[in-house]
C-alpha cells in the first residue's frame, strides 16, 4: 500500500461516536467522539482528534499517548499525583500502563498522537535499517551525478 508523503488534516472534521467505556465512566454520562487523521504504514502509530462531553472516568493507556489540547479544559488524577488542571496548549504524555481518572469540565477536544512501543532488540533493529535507508536515499542522487559525470 502506498503512503502519501506529506498528508494534512484539520482539527474541525466531523467526529464519529467513540463511547468511553462504560465500566470506567465514574460520574456523568460523558459522549466521546473521535476521527482517525493519519495512521503510520506499519500500523503501530496513528493521529486523532478526540472529544468529550463533561464526565469523570477511568482512562487505561495500553499505547504510548501524547496528546494536545485544543479545546476545553480537564482535570486529571493519577496514583501518587494531586489533580491538576489541563487547558487548551497544554501538553501530556501517558505512558503504555499509565492509568488517570479524568474529570471533562464541560467539553474537551484533543488531538492524540498515539504509539505503540516495540521491544528494545525491535526498536534498535527498526532505527538501523531506517537509517540504512537514509543513508542510501541520499547516496542515490550523488551517485547518478557520479555516473553521469564519468560517462561524459
């Protein structure tokens, strides 16, 4: 399958139903949207825009997650951490295992870079040929330029 190179999106697409599961929904009834915007060729990363109505739930991270907020404002609680308020341009990363109680102040958007973690040995092996393949990218033009030089 082939990807585009350079892909854009917009953070105002229309949302489809994404419901916050219902054993984790502690206090409301909070209606989460979402709309995947890109989704890496391996599978293993991808680009949303999430949304949420005002609620309190559970929230279990099984991907690393960075997330940005756009829109609204929460309050998160973790083991060991005092809550803490997050409003439009903050910044938060959840760790694959982190667990949060989120309290939506009324509505929430984000966007959500979400990854999932390979094996060290994996990850290493993934770098090296990645950069292998850079490396003869950028080789490639130089030596045609070479061929060409030679020939004449």
């Amino acid at each position: 399958m082939q990807f585009a190179l350079i892909e854009a999106g917009r953070c105002d697409v229309d949302l489809t139903p994404s419901p916050v599961e219902p054993s984790w929904i502690i206090d409301g009834n909070p209606e989460a949207r979402s709309h995947v915007l890109s989704t890496s060729a391996c599978g293993t990363a991808k680009t949303m825009i999430w949304s949420c109505t005002e609620g309190k739930f559970n929230w279990y991270y099984d991907l690393d997650e960075t997330i940005v907020i756009i829109e609204g404002s929460i309050v998160l609680e973790s083991k060991g951490v005092p809550p803490k308020r997050f409003r439009a341009g903050d910044v938060i990363v959840f760790h694959r295992g982190a667990h949060a109680k989120w309290h939506v102040e009324g509505y929430v958007k984000k966007v959500a870079f979400l990854r999932l973690n390979n094996p060290v040995p994996l990850g290493f092996a993934i770098r090296a040929v990645n950069k292998l393949r850079s490396l003869v990218a950028r080789s490639a033009p130089v030596m045609a330029a070479a061929c060409v030089i030679i020939a004449e």
